[in-house]
DNA sequence: CCCTTTAGTTATCATTTGATAACTAAATGG
DNA sequence: CCATTTAGTTATCAAATGATAACTAAAGGG
C-alpha cells in the first residue's frame, strides 16, 4: 500500500469535500449572523447540549471570542443557557425553539441541495456512496 | 434507498471531515499570512496554474479583494503573475521558487499528520478507505 | 479554610475581511 | 471604428474577527 499515494488522494479529497459544501452552503443567508454564529449555531445543532468551552475548542476560538458571539446568539434569541446545577460554572447551550425552526428551514434548504446533486445517481450508486461515508467515517474519522 | 437518512450521514460526514482538516492544519502557521492568504495559496498550490477570476469564484471572493489579498502574496514573492499572450488582460497565477518551497514544507507537515492518523490501520484498511475515496470522488464530488 | 484551578465575562484594541464605487485597458462584436 | 463586455485595479469604509488583560465566581484539593 502506497501511503504517499493515499495522501495525495485524501488531499485532492479533502479540497472536493470543502468546495462542494462551500457550494452547497454559500446561498444560505441568514439576516443578522456572521459567518463564525453561523458555525457557532451549526455546531450547537449538531452536537446539542455543548458547553462554551466546547464551541471554544471545535472552532478554534478563544473563549472570550466564543463568549461574545454566543452572546449575540442569545440576544437574538436563537439559543438559551441552560445552567448545570452540578458545576454551576458551566452551562449547557441549547437551540431555542426559534433557533431549532431556523436550523430546520437551513438544513431543508440545505437537504434540497444534497437531493438535487443525487437525483441522477441510481439506487446502486448510492448504496456504494453510503457505504463509502460508513467506511471513512468508522475507519478514519472518528477517533 | 431512503435519501433521507443518506442526507442526515452526509451531514455528519461532511462534518467530521471538516474537523479533521481543521485539526489537522491548525497548527500550521506560516509568518505574515492570513487565513484567506493561505487559502489562496493553497488554492494554488493544488490548481495552478490560475486566473484572479478562478480564485474569486472558487474561494467566494470578490474580485476586488481577492487582487489586494494577491498583491500582497506576490509582494511577499510567494507567488507570480504571467500575462497570457493570447488575452493581455488575463494572467495566469503560479507559485514562484519560494512559494513552491513554502508550500512543499506545509504539505510534507501536512502528510506527517496524516501518517498519524493512520498508523494503525492495517493493509487491507488502507485499500479500502482507497476505495471509498475514489467512489465519492467519481460518483459524489465531481461535477 | 485557604489556595489553586476551572469556566466564563467584560472591555479594548489591532488586524482582517467584506462591500462598493470609480477606474483602466484589452478584447469582442456588429 | 465605436460601443460594450471582460478582467482586473485602486481606494475607501464598515464590519467581523483575533488577541489580550484584568476580572468574577464556583469547584476542588489539601
């Protein structure tokens, strides 16, 4: 097994990755967040409860970063503090449900993208890409 | 096939590729480069050679900026323009001697970390993640 | 009970990035 | 050969992001 070779591979990979979500995501404007609350709010979606340290650490974010932006977020109340009564400086953040219903109406957006980029595939095809995401994600992405 | 559920594993896929990249370039820093600098030449690095056009598009720059951001990556003498003879108010875009350099230095770390990664996958591991990478970029990624 | 560590906050400043207008110069098309 | 389009430039301003210092308040450990 040649590993250079699998690394130039994984690379041209990891480039296609990126230019068909940037694709897929670019047209998605959401009034009043920035691109990093955007992420902020993705990542919440996806990993709910999170602490702050967490966004901090997955986003490459200082903590008084991460503070001020989630701060935004809650101002415009698309996510809440929810107070850990264990560890009372900690606090879980959550989706508001003005938050879970603009994500949804993101990830439908989003999911309408994804079905229009498959709709020629057929059925066996798309067994093989599902197979393919299962593989990489068991045996090479997850830790 | 339930394009549903193949949706929600993409979701979490592209996710975790983003990352992994993400942690995998992190610490690579290179000395009086932005973020949107390194993208641009990283951009290419891989594509070479490029039009000022190419990079807007490709990296949703705006045409102005991405000539700023150029100008400074070829007053730092990373990279170069060469004007097409067949249309003077094109050029095309490529690394000089030191941007090659530079870049060849970023991906050997680059490939380091990725050797990390998978060191102990076994052969047959390997092949298969091979696989999974070629089917998603013949079926999935291209256009 | 005190000291240290952890988790987050607030304020401030510099730098980067985004957006836009007004421009040049070359190509293209009738 | 003139008008329009294409490709890129320059300047300027506003907004977003990054970095850092000085802070609070709770937890944990001896």
């Amino acid at each position: 097994m040649d590993k250079g070779k699998l690394f130039q591979q994984f690379v041209r990979f990891t480039s296609s990755v990126h230019q068909v979500t940037n694709d897929m995501t670019k047209e998605i404007k959401i009034e009043n967040i920035t691109t990093v609350q955007y992420k902020i709010l993705e990542f919440i979606t996806v990993s709910q409860p999170v602490t702050l340290s967490e966004i901090s650490e997955c986003l490459h974010l200082s903590l008084p970063n991460s503070s001020r932006e989630l701060k935004k977020l809650i101002q415009s109340q698309l996510c809440e503090k929810i107070i850990d009564s264990n560890d009372r400086r900690k606090f879980d953040i959550c989706l508001t449900e003005n938050g879970t219903v603009l994500m949804n109406k993101v990830f439908r957006q989003l999911e309408l993208n994804f079905q229009e980029r498959i709709k020629n595939l057929t059925d066996s095809d798309l067994k093989e890409i599902e197979e393919a995401i299962n593989i990489l994600q068991t045996k090479f992405l997850s830790r």
